[in-house]
C-alpha cells in the first residue's frame, strides 16, 4: 500500500468512527476527534445552513441536536478521501415522538489536519 493510499485509509477509518459515535451519541468521542478550531456546517436552515466554529459551539449544536432527535441514525452510503477531504454520502433516518418515521439523504465534506477533524460541512437533497 502505497503513503497516499494509507492515509486516504486513515481519513476514511476517522470519518467512519465519528459518525459511528455520533450514532451512539457519544459526545465526548466525537469531540476527542475534532480540532479545537473545528468548524460544522448544518444542513439547516435553508439556504446556507448554520454555521458552528470551535469546540464549544459545535459541542452545544450536537448536544442540542441529541436532545431533539433522540431516535436517528445516519447511515453512510458512500466515501472517499482525496488530499485531505472527505466525502461521506448520507441516509439520514429518525423516529418522531409521535411514531412518525422518516428520512432524507445528503452529503458530509469534511477536512482532516493531523489526524483530526477540522470541518464538517453538510448538505442534503430537497
């Protein structure tokens, strides 16, 4: 395997773990994997999506964020890295509170800097 493969292979294993404990509402984990000048973009609201820069703006969205979808999963579809992006194709799924189940699909850019998380930008369909 040559360098630029295995890193590819680690930003992909980085990407796929966070969204794995953001599955498991695993807040701390997923902090542990972003920078301290991590930046996430949201879907919402339309058109351009909120905008959360550092540790602890992006800890209270996600903390707010577990609090009103408490049943949801994001389900990857596709990924690839490419230099120090990657992209992770989305099906995100949630129950709620009254029984009612739905879905939409979307897009996640992320940006990696010594092993860790420094963007989050997200995007969806409709």
């Amino acid at each position: 395997m040559n360098t630029a493969t295995a890193a590819h292979d680690s930003i992909i294993e980085l990407v796929l773990a966070f969204n794995e404990a953001l599955n498991r509402r695993d807040l701390d984990g997923m902090m542990r994997m972003m920078t301290a000048d991590c930046v996430f973009e949201n879907t919402a609201p339309p058109p351009n999506g909120a905008r959360f820069a550092g540790q602890e703006a992006v800890r209270k969205f996600w903390e707010n964020f577990f609090q009103s979808s408490a049943r949801s999963v994001i389900e990857p579809e596709e990924i690839f890295a490419v230099g120090d992006r990657c992209v992770m194709r989305w099906t995100y799924r949630w129950t709620d509170a009254n029984g009612q189940s739905g879905h939409i699909r979307g897009v996640d850019v992320y940006t990696v800097r010594n092993g860790l998380i420094v963007e989050k930008l997200s995007y969806v369909k409709g």
